[in-house]
C-alpha cells in the first residue's frame, strides 16, 4: 500500500476568535463514565471501552487514503442508547463483547459526559475556530485526494464558515462533495494551531481524557473518524513520520440522515494496518477528521464536540 499524502498547498484558515463554553452540563464522575438519561432528542451510539477494530482498506485524514470496513475477531462492540436511556450492546465477528459507555441527550452538547471547559466547540460563535480553552486554539478545514474533477465545500484551502442548522442550535461544521476518486475526502479540525498550514500543528495531550463524543448526521451510511497523532503523520504535515505515514487511529462510524451522538473511547482506536504500525499515544494528538471514501457523493454535518 503506498503512502498517501495531503498535498503541499494545503493551508488552514484559523479565526483568532473566542468562543464562549457551552454552559448547562452536568458534573459527572469521569471514572464512571455513566450517567441518567434526561430529556433531548436524536440517538447515541457508543464504542464498547473494551476496544475495537477497524476495518480493513485504507485511510488517510489529511492526506489519507480510501476506507473499507469490514468485521474482525476484534471488531468494535457498540451500544446505542435511546433518549429514555435504554441501552442495548452488540459484539462483531470474533463473539467478544465489552462493556459500553452509557450516555443521556441533555444540554448544550446532548451529553452529560463532558465537563463545561471540555467541549471542544459547539459552532455557535459562527466561525471556522474551535473554542479557546483548556489550552486548545486551532480551526475546522477540510481536504480530498485532489481529484481534478472533485468538487468539495468549502473548498480545501478555504475559510471554513460553518452551516446554518446544526444539532438543535444554529450552527454545524459540514462539508459536501463528489467525484474524488482517489481515496475520498474529509473535513476536521486542529487542537493546537495557531498558524496558516500544516506546520504549526503542535500536540495537545489527551491523556487526562477518556474519549471524544459528537454530534453527527449525513447522507453516506459509513465514514472513518481518526485522531491524528504525530507519530503517523508525515513530517511534511507537523507530524515525526517518515514512512507508510497517514494510517491514523480511527474507528469506523455509521451515519443517518438523523442527529445522532457518537461516543468514541481513545482505546477503541485502531490503526488500519496498512502503514507503519504505531501505538496510540494521547499525548501526541494534533487532530479529529471525518473522512468519507473515495468515488461517493457525501454531505456530513457535525456538532457539538468534546472531550470526556
């Protein structure tokens, strides 16, 4: 499998803006990691604590390649809750099963799992900025494989403005597209990045974290959702890689044309094997993607992120 890379003009167009925290969460017990259903609409899914596999192919984030999914012994368990709080869990090939994260819609966010200073942003300030807090500072961008017949908006390179119409608010991260028939197309966002390029990236540490959860609907049934890390991204991209790089960790997510919340554990996250193998380390994350795969008409729309 040959290494894919972002190409070289990518720039990131980051908002120096402010953004106010998302405020009406309640304080939970992070060791837990449980918490009561309350009222809110839409639908969580969770990935079992107890890991997971991604499926086979390939995939890039910013730069990656194309993504197929398919079942493992070790594939990832996951546990859908309703807003009445009912919970069901299923495993994949292999008959393990894991325990599964439980979590309510209620407040800004839909999640009682995350901590007022720990969303990561909620959109509502309208800009292309995550929120300035805990230390993180970076923008939403988006990127493809640079088909020349693809289109994608907002453009790679672009100002990342965010759609009208988010996950009961105003405002949501979105990206719509076709025709990239290389290894697909994507949209994230930075931790730590205060500059116009690739370059800038620093890491931000997640270790004092359990997951990520968002928000998410689209027209693709499945996308790949990766946490870069330094360590798999080329040096080229503010990453240490030096060879077979872009194969993040990441699991696979099914999407609906519905609000639904996804809670994503950091140790569910599997590379997809096709690159140089590397562990996953919280400490040296730089980014979240949302990819789709190659030859597909996509239009995601994400909300409402945060750590827990």
């Amino acid at each position: 499998m040959s290494e894919r890379m972002r190409p070289a003009s990518t720039l990131f167009t980051l908002c120096a803006v402010v953004g106010a925290c998302a405020t009406g969460v309640t304080e939970i017990d992070r060791a837990g990691l449980t918490t009561a259903a309350t009222s809110g609409g839409g639908t969580t899914s969770a990935v079992g604590v107890g890991g997971g596999s991604a499926g086979g192919g390939s995939v890039g984030g910013s730069g990656g390649g194309s993504e197929t999914a398919s079942s493992s012994a070790s594939a990832t368990t996951t546990s859908t809750a309703n807003a009445t709080g009912a919970t069901s869990a299923t495993s994949g090939a292999g008959g393990a099963s894991s325990s599964a994260v439980s979590s309510s819609s209620s407040g800004v966010g839909g999640s009682n799992l995350v901590l007022p200073g720990d969303w990561i942003d909620d959109l509502e300030d309208g800009n292309g900025a995550i929120l300035v807090q805990g230390g993180r500072q970076g923008g939403w961008y988006t990127y493809n494989d640079g088909t020349a017949m693809g289109k994608q908006s907002p453009p790679e390179g672009g100002t990342f403005i965010p759609i009208i119409g988010g996950h009961n608010s105003q405002y949501a991260a979105a990206t719509k597209g076709s025709g990239f028939i290389g290894w697909g197309a994507g949209f994230g966002f930075d931790f730590n990045n205060t500059g116009v390029d690739a370059l800038t990236r620093m890491p931000y540490d997640l270790s004092n974290f359990t997951g990520v959860l968002f928000w998410i609907r689209g027209t693709t049934a499945q996308l790949r959702v990766s946490v870069q890390t330094t360590d798999v991204v080329p040096v080229s991209e503010g990453g240490s890689c030096g060879q077979l790089c872009n194969d993040y960790h990441g699991v696979p997510i099914n999407v609906t044309s519905s609000w639904t919340e996804h809670v994503i554990p950091l140790n569910s996250l599997q590379q997809e094997g096709w690159g140089t193998a590397e562990v996953f380390v919280p400490q040296n994350v730089i980014s979240v993607v949302f990819q789709t795969a190659a030859a597909v008409v996509f239009d995601h729309e994400v909300d409402d992120i945060g750590l827990y």
